[in-house]
C-alpha cells in the first residue's frame, strides 16, 4: 500500500509540474513578443548601436588611418601597458581566488565572514577611491613616499601602480565565480580521496580542479575583460603620461579630448573588439558548463 501511494504521489507532482510548465510557456503571444520586443530595443539601444558606431567611426576615413592610428607609438605603447597589466594581475588573482574560494567552501574558521566581506570590498568602492587610496599611500607626500623616493622606487605614475590598481579592482571575480560552485560540490569527493591515501596535491590537481575548471575559467575569463577595460583606478594612479603610462582607456580618453575622433574611436574598437571575443568565450564556457551540469545530472539518475 506504501509503494502505491508513493508512486500515485511521484505522479501526481510530475503531473502538477507538467501544467506549471504548460502553463508558464501558455501566455498570450503579444505578451511574448511584447518583453522579447523591449529585450531587443534595449539590447539595440545600449549595447548594438554603441558597437556599431565606434566601429563605423574608427572606420570612417578608410583603412590607412585606421591602422597608422592603432600603429603609431603611442598607441602601441598603451596596448603593450594594457596587457602587462592584465598579464601580471590574471595569475595573481587566479591563486588568490582559488586559494581563497578553497579556503571559505572547504573550512570553517574564525573570519571567514569578513574574509567573504573584504573580497566584496571592489564591489563596493569606488575605483576612483581605490586609486586615491594608493596615491595616499605610496605617493610623494603618502605613508611610504619618502622611503620610496629614497630607494629611487616609484610606484604611483608608474607601471606599478597601474597593476596594484588593476589588481583591486578585479580580484573579486574568480574567486567569486568558485565560491558557490565548490559549496555545491561539498566534500564528499575530496574526503574519499583523502581515506584512500592521496595527499594534498594529488586531491587538488585531480579531484579539485577538474570538477571547477570551467567555472575557474569563466572567472579567468571575466577578469581579463575588467583588468583591459580598467579606467577609474588606473587614471587616477597613472598620471596620464604619454606614451609610458597610458592604458588603452586613458589612451582613448586623451585622443576623444584632442578632437581627434578618428584615432580615438579606432583605439576603442580594438577594446570592442576583445571585449566580443570575451563575450564569445564567456558563451562557450557557459554552454560547456551547462552540459557538464546536464551529464552529471544524468549520471546521478
């Protein structure tokens, strides 16, 4: 009698998940095409027409201009910072995020709360103010700008500064990205590991990162994107030199107050267009995940 009532159970909720279902997808058409209507228009608003323009005007006076203004030196020398900076910030953050995505789903320890906090902190704060607080620190008139000046370091107005300032502003997002996926995971898979003898490295090179690296990568991915389109902090510790510590953004910003449209927008299509590539990835990883999700479910059933 229990397994009857059991089975008439199982079937009458997947009955009432049936016409849920029916029903969420039963709406009126003009209902449908009215939000899909105002997806696109706000789509096309904000995000296609922008595109297109910058493209169409980096374009505007043909070919030649637009490669002698994404060639001449010192926009070479703001896309070479640019990558220095997303070059140096990306590994850094990645064993920070892992580290600290490890750390909060596999431990329970005193402060993890403000651990969790102070990763949000990016979040929260201004770029600008991040990039204020660094001049405050290691400027001329900061804490450590005398004994920088006398060691003849420099930080602020020069290449460190701008990666102390890319990493602020960016090291939130892989670690972020693991934290829910590897509380979701649980344990269950590292504790087997550990009972049947593997030691550390051996749980986290073979059971650990195979089971994030598609959510690690899609953080990855979403950092590199922040750090080359970075402008808030990077301005203020930068100090606009040209030609030395100019960033693409700063390099854009410095053309578009000259009046020079062509050269800026040109400039601008090249962050456009590695931020189509980072979309690209980001899609690719997200369906990948999402199989890898589907497969595992199956698995389980």
């Amino acid at each position: 009698m229990s397994q009857v009532t059991t089975i008439a159970t199982s079937q009458y909720t997947r009955y009432n998940t049936k016409v849920t279902k029916n029903r969420a997808i039963s709406e009126p058409a003009w209902i449908r095409w009215t939000l899909i209507s105002i997806a696109l228009l706000f789509l096309s608003l904000f995000l296609f027409i922008p595109l297109i323009a910058v493209f169409t005007e980096g374009l505007r006076k043909g070919f030649e201009t637009y490669f002698a203004a994404i060639t001449e030196p010192d926009a070479l020398s703001s896309i070479k910072l640019t990558l220095i900076a997303a070059a140096i910030a990306l590994p850094l953050n990645l064993v920070f995020g892992v580290a600290a995505a490890w750390s909060i789903a596999k431990f329970e320890f005193k402060g993890k709360s403000i651990l969790i906090t102070l990763i949000d902190l990016p979040f929260a704060v201004s770029p600008v103010i991040a990039g204020l607080i660094y001049v405050l620190i290691f400027g001329l008139q900061g804490w450590f700008g005398e004994w920088l000046m006398e060691h003849d370091m420099k930080v602020v107005f020069a290449i460190p500064g701008i990666v102390l300032a890319t990493i602020f502003v960016t090291f939130p997002f892989i670690a972020r990205e693991l934290i829910p996926l590897m509380q979701a995971q649980g344990k269950e898979e590292e504790e087997a590991g550990l009972v049947l003898g593997a030691s550390g490295w051996q749980i986290f090179w073979r059971i650990t990162i195979p089971n994030i690296k598609w959510g690690l990568l899609y953080g990855v991915i979403l950092t590199n994107a922040r750090a080359m389109g970075e402008f808030g902090a990077v301005s203020v510790v930068s100090g606009h030199i040209r030609g030395l510590t100019n960033t693409m953004p700063l390099h854009v910003e410095i053309l578009y107050n000259e009046y020079n449209y062509a050269a800026a927008f040109a400039v601008a299509s090249l962050l456009a267009f590695l931020a189509l590539i980072t979309l690209a990835l980001k899609s690719y990883v997200e369906w990948q995940t999402a199989n890898n999700a589907l497969k595992n479910e199956r698995g389980h059933q």
